[in-house]
C-alpha cells in the first residue's frame, strides 16, 4: 500500500468514530466550555481566577483536540479491510491470529494504523514491534518479537 508521509491509514470504523468525537466536541463540548468561561468571568476576582484559567485551558485541549482530529480526517487513507482479509499474507487491515511458543497462550490482533491502536481491545499498530513483525508474513510462519520483557516468539495460526 503506497502511502506518503502525511497519510493517516485508518479502518471505515476509525473514521465513523472520529467523525463522532468531533461532532461531539464542537456541538456539546465547545459550548459547555464557551459557558464556563462566561459563569468563570461572572465571578468575583477572588474565584475568577482558578476557575477562568481551569476553563481557558479546558478549551485550548479542547480546540487542540479539535484540530489534531480535523488533520487525521483530512490525511486519512482508508484501510482497505475487504483486500486485507482475501490476502494470504498478513497487512494492514487484517485480523492475525498467533499462538506463543512459550506457554501456548493464543491472541488475535487487528492490524491497524497508529492513530486506531488500543491493544487492551486487540488492534495494534502496525509500527509496533509485533505489528512489524507481523506485516508480510504468512500462515504457518514464526516471528520472534523484541519486547521490553524480553524476546518472545509466536507462530501466526490463521490470517483473515
């Protein structure tokens, strides 16, 4: 998959989520915030303070927020899932399934791109160390992955 250096690859479902957070952030959140500045500058200047800066700072993530989510949108390249799953070998997009060769213990992982990774649900980074050394390998194939725990090996069990 050709990619330039700006592109953000993301899965139809990353999309649609930004999509919402963004939606959410500049209808419910921008004027929530926009009101706790107005109430904050109603104050006396005794509370005025803590409670302005808390506001003002709450808004710079929140436009910080906003942009950061704009960039990715206007970036993304969508991850073409369909193509992912047909493949014999493992690419951004596909669903590998690897069992340890220690202990056995079996994982599936969704290869996506950096800004879509969440291990604790499965879908890692195809920059990440086990992404890495999952991208372009094969059913039946071993990988040996550095990890801060040490070096652990594992063989890819089904691809789809």
């Amino acid at each position: 998959m050709a990619m330039n250096e700006e592109s953000v690859l993301l899965t139809k479902e990353g999309i649609s989520r930004l999509k919402a957070e963004l939606e959410e952030l500049e209808t419910i959140r921008r004027p929530e915030v926009a009101q706790e500045i107005r109430e904050a500058q109603e104050l006396g200047p005794d509370q005025l303070d803590g409670q302005y800066e808390d506001a003002k700072n709450q808004q710079a993530f929140l436009e910080g927020r906003i942009n950061e989510i704009e960039r990715m949108l206007e970036r993304a390249q969508v991850i073409d899932e369909k193509a992912a799953h047909k493949s014999k070998e493992v690419r951004v997009g596909s669903t590998v399934s690897v069992k340890r060769t220690k202990g056995g213990k079996s994982q599936k992982y969704l290869l996506v791109g950096p800004a879509e990774a969440n291990p604790a649900e499965g879908r890692i980074s195809y920059e990440s160390p086990v992404g890495n050394a999952l991208v372009g390998k094969k059913r039946g194939d071993k990988i040996r992955v550095k990890t801060p725990g040490g070096e652990i090996q594992m063989h890819i069990t089904a691809i789809s």
